[in-house]
C-alpha cells in the first residue's frame, strides 16, 4: 500500500499544478491586460513629476568612469559551528581601481550570527566605496539598507563575544565615520536597490495600485529616456516626529551629522531603454541643485544597460557575480581541510554530512 501511494505521488502532484495552473494563467493574463490597460490613467495622475532626459543631451557628456560595489555572505551551519564568510567587492573602472575584502572564521553557532555578519559585509562595501576614485560610484542596495544591515549587525553583537562581533566591533572608529561621510556628502555615489517594498506614490495613482511597489509602477509608468523628479522622504512637520538614523556606534556630535546627512538622500525612478525596468537611484540632496553630476550618473546607467538581457548596469553585475562566487568558494575549503585532520571514521562522517540536509 505505501509503495503505491509514493508511487502515485508525483502523478498527483503534476496533476493538481496542471489544474491550478491552468486557473491561476487565466487569472495572470487578466491582471496584465488591467495594468496594461491602467498605464494612462497612471502616468496622468503622476504627470508633474515625470520628465525626460533626451540622449542628445547625454550623448554631448563625456563617458564618466564607472565603478561598483557590493558585498555577499554565508553563515553555513556546521556539526561544529557556524562557518561564517563575508566579502566586499569593488569593481572598475580599471584593474587598479578593483579592489576586495574578505572575512571568514567558524564560531560557536548562534542566531545572531547572520545579522552580525550583514553587518561586516555592508561595512566592506561602505569602505569600498569611500575609497573609490571613480565619476560615478554605483552600489548595489539602498543607501538607507546598507547603513541599517550595520545598526542591525551592532545591535545583535551585543554581550556577544566571538571573533565574527570583533571583527564588527572593530569599525567603531574615526576612519569609519569618515567612510560613511564621504558617500553622504558627495553625488558621485548612487545606491540602486534592486528590489522596493513600498511606494511613496501610492496616494497619487488608483486605488488598486496602492499596494504594489513604486519600482513596478514606475516601470509602467516611464517611457524610454523618462525620469521622475526627486523625492524627499516626507514627515509630518506638525508631528513632531524626527528622522532617526540607526546607530552606528557614533558619538553623540557624529551622530547628528550622519542624522542630517542620511535624511537628506533623495530618490528618483529612471527608466534608460525599453527593454530595462525602472531602476531607483538615491543619491544625495545635492544631486538636486547638481545637473552635471546627476546627468553623469544617468549617463552611467543608460551606457551601462545597453545590452537586451541585462537587467542592471553591467559593473553591478559583475560585482554581484564576483562577490556571490567568493563566498561560496569558502565552505568547500574549509570541509576539506577538516576532514583531512580527522581519523575517527565515524566523526568524519558526521562531519562530512553537515549539520542540516
């Protein structure tokens, strides 16, 4: 009875995908069909914050050296341990220019470890980045996210004591500072999130696209060469409330500055060709009164994203690409030279197996 019942299983379950699959298609096509039908209707109620930047007027800028940061991580549970890797990654405009971080230790396992080595990692890219010479200076992730992994690392390292919160710990310093002032005070850099969460137009277009994210809508709403002016994040001025910055382990003088400085990075959407999505670029209040720099950065991202099936700008891909690799280049080095050391046949196997399946 159990042979037959496994047997069957896959059958069942094809079946059932079949059916549901042939319901839920139906259901896709008329959802693509309203928002296609909607691109009017929202690009009207946003029409006085979209422009549109001609390729004549970037074609006339010089071509602006690029370059690109990012970071990746593995915490991989271990029968003995936590193997925790963190790299940082810097790429282009030249070989010079490129540049990397590594970190990677084993230490006792704990649920804190992920957000403490976000944070390690976000602090490589934050260094990075600081160091980087180049025009435009491209980071993968928001400039708020990158600066909130290392709050949340911080706070998690907290009365915890292993080599991976020493590691963190050590960023607590002048030098540290100084990175992070360096990118909130200049419009070389320009963080691009790859994904978004909420929509700051939502009280601006229909209803029914209040809850799908700004990235999407705007990927509807912009034509080639289209751009949304700046947003400031907004707060209630009779509320009283003020932006907090995460803590970065600051002094309380340092802290106001770096308060003042992220609250006022700016966003906007911008849409290079028709076969790209909307890209989110944040940069810094600046950018707002600095054409020159903000069309360098706009020409950096449509010059970069030529290519149909590429969907970021081509050093952020790479810098992905490299960063991912390295990470997950650590683990089978580290199992290697484990089991090497081991003669207990019955360890070996429990150690070659690994902690989960």
């Amino acid at each position: 009875m159990t042979a037959d019942i496994t047997k069957n299983i896959p059958a069942e379950i094809t079946k059932r995908l079949l059916e549901h699959g042939s319901r839920v298609a139906m259901r896709s096509a008329s959802l693509a069909a309203e928002f296609s039908n909607s691109r009017d209707e929202i690009r009207e109620s946003l029409d006085d914050v979209i422009g549109a930047v001609p390729d004549h007027v970037l074609d006339s800028l010089p071509a602006p050296s690029v370059a690109a940061v990012d970071g990746a991580l593995i915490c991989d549970s271990k029968s003995i341990g936590d193997l925790c890797s963190a790299v940082g990654v810097r790429v282009g405009p030249d070989e010079g220019q490129s540049d990397s971080d590594v970190w990677m230790d084993l230490v006792s396992r704990s649920v804190t470890n992920r957000d403490i080595l976000g944070g390690v990692m976000s602090s490589m890219e934050i260094r990075l980045a600081a160091e980087s010479k180049a025009d435009v200076v491209l980071i993968d992730g928001s400039m708020l996210s990158t600066m909130l992994n290392v709050a949340k690392g911080l706070a998690a390292s907290r009365g915890v004591s292993n080599e991976l919160s020493a590691r963190l710990g050590a960023i607590a310093s002048p030098d540290f500072f100084a990175q992070v002032m360096t990118i909130l005070s200049s419009a070389r850099y320009v963080a691009m999130p790859k994904y978004t969460t909420t929509n700051e137009f939502a009280d601006r277009i229909p209803e029914k696209f209040g809850s799908t994210d700004a990235r999407t809508i705007m990927t509807l709403a912009l034509r080639p060469g289209e751009i949304t002016y700046f947003s400031v994040r907004e707060r209630d001025q009779n509320s009283g409330d003020k932006f907090k910055a995460p803590y970065l382990g600051f002094n309380k003088e340092n802290q106001a500055e770096f308060t003042s400085a992220l609250e006022g990075v700016v966003s906007c959407y911008y849409r290079p060709h028709a076969w790209t999505p909307a890209f989110r670029l944040d940069m810094i209040a600046d950018a707002l009164h600095d054409d020159e720099a903000l069309l360098r950065a706009l020409k950096a991202v449509r010059d970069s994203t030529t290519v149909s099936g590429m969907r970021e700008p081509v050093p952020l891909y790479l810098v992905d690409l490299f960063a991912k690799s390295i990470s997950e280049g650590t683990a089978p080095v580290v199992d290697m030279a484990v089991l090497s050391e081991i003669s207990d046949p019955e360890v070996k196997l429990l150690l070659a197996m690994g902690y989960r399946t």
